[in-house]
C-alpha cells in the first residue's frame, strides 16, 4: 500500500511481526505529529521506531553574484553550444569566435565560472573550503 499527500510518502510491507513502514515526509515537524498521533491512537496494539534518519541533506544554494555578466553569457552560451557536451560539440574557438574575443579570453572566463561554482559547491558540501578527504 502506498499513500502520498502533500508529498508525504508512506509504504508497508506485512511481515512476521506485523506491519513494518517506511515514512518519508519533506519537513521534520509532519513526522513529528504523525508519531504523536500514532502514539495518543494506539489502544490495542503498539509501535516502535528503529531508526530516524534523513535521506537528503537538503538543497544547497550557489551563489552566483559574483559572475559577472560576461561570464554568465559565455558560460550560458558555452553549455548551449555544447561545450561541456562529452565529447564536446564546440571548441572554444568557436565561442570566442561568437564573442569576437580571444580563445585566451574566453577561458579565462569560463575559468573565472567553474572555479566559483566548484569550490562554492565544496564548501556547502564540506563547510570547509580546506576540508579534502583523501
């Protein structure tokens, strides 16, 4: 059996002991009060919690003001073009044919990009932009 609303997800499987479940709700305060319930309804039978648990660190947020106009363009323009295709579908001569700028320029840009996002992306995953796991 399988109910779902307002994206809380609950799925039993019967097994020697009775019935087991799998709860998993979006924000921790609606499990809080389905096991309050559980627990004030409970007459005849009884419950138990093996394990509490999250499954999803949550969305991790990448700030991007510090991407200059220039280089959101050539990098929006970069992944459109398929630059970052694998194998890849453009050169950067051809970008920096479409930005009438210099292949040298155009990866300093592109650089300037992936540097920010990739050590942005480490440090909400690691709190520490230091922290190397080896």
């Amino acid at each position: 059996m399988t109910v779902s609303q307002h994206e809380t997800r609950a799925t039993t499987d019967p097994d020697e002991a009775g019935i087991r479940m799998t709860l998993s709700f979006p924000e921790p305060d609606a499990a809080r009060e389905l096991l309050l319930f559980l627990g004030r309804s409970m007459e005849d039978g009884s419950f138990s919690i093996d394990a509490v648990g999250s499954t999803d660190a949550g969305p991790h947020v990448i700030a991007v003001d510090d991407i200059t106009d220039a280089q959101r363009s050539t990098a929006s323009y970069a992944v459109a073009c398929g630059y970052y295709d694998n194998p890849r579908s453009a050169r950067l001569a051809d970008i920096a044919a479409a930005f009438d700028r210099s292949e040298s320029a155009i990866s300093q840009r592109l650089n300037a990009v992936e540097r920010h996002l990739v050590r942005s992306f480490v440090d909400a995953n690691d709190g520490e932009s230091g922290a190397v796991d080896r």
